[in-house]
C-alpha cells in the first residue's frame, strides 16, 4: 500500500474506518492498513497458499508441529475441504458458511501464537473466498465503482457524494488480482486469458465486473467492478433526494401504468452512471403485480423484488461450440411468450428495430434504457446505425425521460431527471415536447406551459376526461407525499402501498385524507 498524505482534515469517515480527504486532482480514499505484523503475514500467506492449492499441508506443520494433528484434520475437512465441496472459491460466501469457516479457522491461530486473530481471520478469508485488497471497498455501500487501471497503480473508486478518489491501495503483480479475476471468470465459466482477453461478468451479489487481459492492457490487467446496493432504491428515496418531485413521479405513475389499460412506451436515457438503471427499476414498481413481466438484459442488473410473474433473460457471449444468444435473440423470443410488459436493459444495437415492431404490433408499456444526452440526440442515434429504425415508427413511442449527473460542490453528485418529453409527429416529422425541464439553478425538474399530449392520449385511451385524468395525477401526487410525510421508504412497503391502491383505493385514500388532516 503506498500511504497518502493530505494537509486537510478528513471530509468523510465510515463505519470501517475509511477517510475521504480533499486534494487535487483527485479527493483522496484511504483505509486503514493492515495491523498484522510481518510474522503474521507469514503464516497468512502459508494458509492461503494451502486453501487455494498451491501448496501442500506439510508445509503448516513446522509451524505447529505434529502434536497437533487434530487441529490440521480440522483445518483440512472444516476449511480445504469445505472450501471445495461448496465451490467457495467464487466468491462471498453466505453469512453461515463464513461463520463456519471462522470456526474452523480459530483453533490454527492459537498454535500459531496469532496475536489479532479476527484481522488475521479476515485477511485470510478475503484472499481466498473474498475480493482481497479490494473488500473493504465492496463493504463501503457509498461507492459506485471500483477501478483496476493496471499494475503499480492505485486503485480509485467512485463515491456517491465525493466522485472520482484515489485509494490508497497499491495494485502489483503479486497483490494477487490476477487470481481475483481468475476466480470471477470461474463463477460465471468464462475463460480469461490471450485468447480471451475480455471479461464482462455479474458477481454473485449482482455487481457487474469488467475485466481486460494485460495482451491488451499494456499496464497489467485491469478490473472494473460496478457495485450493485444491496437496498432497493423507491420512489420516495429519489423524491427525498431531489432527483425528481411528487408532482413528476405522480405523472410517471400514471403514463407508466397506464391507468391499467394503456401503459406508455417509454425510453430512458443519460450518460454513463446518470442514474437510467435506478429509474427503470423505481418505474417498475408502478406496474401491477397481475402483469406477466419479461426483462431482457446484458448483464442482469434489475431486481423487481418479491414479483412473480416475472422472467429474467440475459445474453450469452459464444463459448466454444455453444453459440452466442444476442439481445435480438431474446428479444424476438420473447414476442412469443406472452409478455405483458417488456423491459429492455441497454437498447444498442438491431434490437431496437424488433423493439419497435412490438411497439407496431401492439404491444404496450414497453420500457427500455438508452445512451445519449437528450431525447433530441436519442432519437438520432435510433435512426442511424446500427440501430436503423426507420422514421415514420419512432412516434410509436410514447415518451423519453432524460437522465443526468451533476456535481454540486456543497451536496456533491446529483442524480436528476432533466427532462421528460413527449414524442408526436406532424407529416412525416418527429416533433418532441418538454413536458418536464430542469431549473438547474433551483435544482427541481418543473413543468412545462407546452400542453401535454399523453394527458390526452391517456385520457382518450381509458375513457376519462383530460379533467379527471388530471385529478387522478393529484390524488397520487398526494399518496407519494403521504408516503414521504409518514417516511415509509423501503421499496416493498412503498410498492405494497402502491399495488393496494389499485385493488382497494378506499383504504389508501381514507390513510391519505386522515394524514393530510392532522394538526
């Protein structure tokens, strides 16, 4: 590890004791170093050697002496052994299969005379079975990414608040990343090496790695790792914090569900990391639980919770004699499944010409997420390759929802909806309509003085009229404040609540009035 100096005090500390400090050009992200001594390192190193095997079990018994054969039975069966018969060697164990290897573990430390047995315990489990230098990083839940940009280099990540950080941990050829990257290919039985020098796999706790071989990387291999949160993200949470308001998440609600009759076809777009993930999966919960759900995606990164009646599919590179699966392919087969709502992860390619047929034939709610800046730009990139879409079926739909990520030097990065637009034709001419725009100077994304066209398709579609669409906006408008007033935030309680309301809206709405009356 290479120690890094900043003249500042710490901006930021953890629970595991990480520090951001200030500097320049990158904040700078340091962890504690270990407190093993050089002995203790030793004998990790011993241990770890004897787990991954690379090394036999005589060479332990010096260091313990054959008095204690018992405890080398232990630490075979309960912790090699163990080890392979539940093909650790991934990574992460569950909860209960790390205790147990705990357990197993303690007895060697005392006869080695191991005075921090638990950092001594922890060192050499994240060796093994764990994501070694880089764990502490994946316990920290305010980081987005973590970067391997080659050997005898610091590895950086990306903090939700703080950006871009440089750590303090040093990569070399003997920190051991090649095993790491090793060991990932294997979880997901992909090759990693010349004749396949990239790797693009989902970790077990469904974070996405990126991997590239050094034949391609001049500066050693390289690792990207996009953390997946363990806590799914609501509507409340992006209405608290400010990437969107209760009167714009009230008319996604809406346009999304489609009042149950005629869900809008919808595209998300943005720049890497602006957030279009987060969305898609928020939206998803506007959808009714009756609704048959088909997600397809490149590597699986949507979680629709407790749902159902849903099927996941992921594409497949070609492996040998096993022939590739590709985005089109799945997407085409889907068409045959009985989807209620198709959810797209990434349009890119000759998908979207499928993606648009199913629009042509009828088929509603489509969601999807797409690279660009704009909806002006996204709709470029759709006409020209390799997506080729042609014109005249652009207008089939319905809406794009622009994401976008800012830096604020007092709260850090923003994640807001910067604008939401309509899309129409007049002839032969696409026509889009900010419905939605972002004041940047206030930082609230407001309505437009364009009249909307959904309001109108919508109402048309369901038999209301645009009045009493617009009062059904308000009531959810006031459910969604309900919910941020009463701070019900956790993504099952919310999409319970949201789910209630359409089988028995009485009782949410007798909930609503009654809290809207207090004093």
């Amino acid at each position: 590890m290479v120690k890094i100096v900043s003249v500042k005090g710490a901006l930021f500390e953890n629970e595991h004791g990480a520090k951001i400090f200030e500097g320049f050009p990158y904040n700078l992200y340091e962890i504690n170093p270990s407190i093993l001594d050089a002995e203790e390192l030793r004998k990790a190193r011993i241990l770890i050697k004897i787990i991954l095997r690379a090394s036999s079990l005589n060479s332990i018994l010096s260091e313990i002496g054959s008095k204690n054969a018992s405890i080398i039975d232990q630490f075979r069966s309960g912790v090699v052994q163990f080890i392979d018969i539940n093909s650790l060697t991934g990574l992460l164990p569950n909860a209960k299969q790390l205790e147990i290897l705990k357990l197993n573990l303690l007895p060697i430390t005392e006869v080695l005379g191991i005075e921090h047995k638990q950092d001594f315990l922890k060192h050499v489990l994240n060796s093994t079975i764990g994501y070694g230098d880089l764990s502490s990083l994946m316990l920290d839940p305010q980081l987005e990414e973590i970067m391997i940009n080659g050997f005898n280099r610091n590895v950086f990540v990306f903090h939700r608040k703080y950006g871009n950080c440089k750590t303090n941990i040093l990569v070399t050829e003997k920190s051991g990343v090649f095993n790491l990257i090793k060991r990932i290919s294997a979880t997901v039985g992909r090759q990693f090496n010349e004749l396949h020098p990239l790797l693009d796999a989902r970790l077990p706790d469904g974070s996405r790695a990126n991997a590239t071989f050094n034949y391609i990387s001049p500066f050693g291999h390289t690792l990207t790792i996009r953390k997946f949160s363990s806590i799914p993200i609501s509507i409340i949470d992006l209405i608290s914090n400010n990437t969107l308001d209760a009167e714009l998440a009230a008319f996604l609600w809406a346009m999304i569900q489609g009042i149950g009759m005629h869900p809008m076809n919808t595209i998300i777009t943005g720049g890497t990391g602006s957030g279009k993930t987060t969305l898609m999966n928020v939206l998803i919960s506007f959808i009714p639980f009756e609704e048959r759900i088909i997600s397809i995606e490149d590597t699986i990164e949507l979680d629709l919770g407790a749902r159902e009646n849903w099927i996941q599919l992921e594409t497949k590179p070609k492996i040998k004699d096993v022939l590739a699966v590709s985005m089109d392919d799945l997407l085409k087969n889907t068409l045959r499944m009985r989807p209620d709502r198709i959810i797209v992860g990434e349009v890119r390619s000759v998908e979207s010409q499928t993606l648009f047929v199913a629009m042509d034939t009828g088929h509603r709610g489509i969601l999807g997420t797409l690279h660009s800046n704009s909806a002006r730009e996204m709709i470029l990139r759709l006409k020209n390759a390799p997506m080729d879409v042609p014109e005249q079926m652009i207008p089939l739909l319905d809406m794009v929802i622009v994401m976008q990520r800012r830096y604020n030097k007092d709260i850090g990065i923003l994640r807001n909806i910067k604008q939401v637009a309509e899309i129409g034709r007049m002839d032969e001419t696409v026509l889009l309509n900010n419905v939605f725009e972002l004041d940047e100077k206030i930082g609230k994304t407001n309505r437009t003085k364009v009249p909307s066209s959904l309001i109108e398709k919508l109402a048309t579609a369901v038999g209301m009229s645009k009045n009493e669409l617009k009062r059904e906006i308000q009531i959810r408008k006031k459910i969604l404040q309900y919910m941020v007033g009463r701070g019900i935030r956790e993504r099952s309680l919310v999409e319970a609540l949201i789910q209630q309301y359409y089988f028995n809206p009485e009782i949410i709405l007798k909930k609503v009035a009654d809290f809207f009356r207090e004093p």
